[in-house]
C-alpha cells in the first residue's frame, strides 16, 4: 500500500498487556533508577532542553508542562503498578499514567545501561492504548 504524503497513520497494533504480578520490590527498584529524557519527536516547541521535531503523526506533549512534571508521572505510574509485562531485560517496556481529570500518557523505555534506564513519553489520544485494569495515578 502506498504512503499518501502528508496523511496521518494511527498504531493498529495491539496495545502491551499490563503486568499483573510486579512485586513491591521491583516497583521501588524501577521507581528509584527511571529518569525521564524526553524526545523531539513529541515536541513542537523546545522544553527543558529539548529541540522541538515533531513527527507528523506524533502526540504533541504541552509546552507548559512543568518540568519536574513528566519525571513525577513516570514515578507515580510505576507506584501504582501500571508497568507492562513486555521487558527490555529488566524493564519495563512500557508505563502508563492516568488521573482523575483525564489526563493519559504512555511512557516508552528508550535507553538502559548497568541499573538505570530512561524513557520517553507522550499523551496518549488513543484510549484503548491503555491496557484494562490500569490504575488511576496520584502525584
């Protein structure tokens, strides 16, 4: 099939299936050796030191995100044990945020080395993304 130029193409692949058995250990662990980085391709202005380069079919993070914010999601995530069952040896492939006033993200493992690993993240517009069971977040 030939690639329209400019049309968007939204993921049709299942979404990851969350991890239902991740121990408190393993949920501090993780907690206390994440870092968020961040990525251009989710950016359409520069945050944090971030050059801004959007894909096209990109999710758009806020610009007025704070920037200890993402970092606070990622760790609240974890604590609520919203981690998917797919790892990249010891990590999580996937995390996932969602609060009571509707705001969805999906955190993506981008880089690990000895005990840390970094993701990356984005607002997830697509609600089936976010695997059933999924507990609310709290900062």
């Amino acid at each position: 099939m030939m690639k329209v130029p400019g049309q968007q193409f939204k993921r049709k692949d299942r979404p990851a299936k969350m991890d239902k058995n991740v121990s408190d250990a393993d949920m501090a662990y993780w907690k206390d050796n994440i870092r968020y980085t961040g990525s251009p391709e989710h950016k359409r202005a520069p945050w944090n030191g971030i050059k801004a380069g959007a894909r096209a079919n990109a999710a758009i993070c806020p610009v007025d995100l704070p920037t200890d914010f993402p970092q606070k999601m990622l760790e609240a995530a974890i604590a609520a044990g919203n981690v998917s069952e797919l790892r990249d040896d010891e990590w999580p492939r996937y995390v996932w945020y969602l609060d009571g006033e509707g705001h969805r993200y999906t955190a993506r493992l981008t880089r690990k080395g000895g005990k840390k690993a970094e993701y990356k993240g984005w607002p997830e517009e697509n609600l089936q993304a976010i695997p059933s069971g999924a507990k609310q977040c709290t900062l």
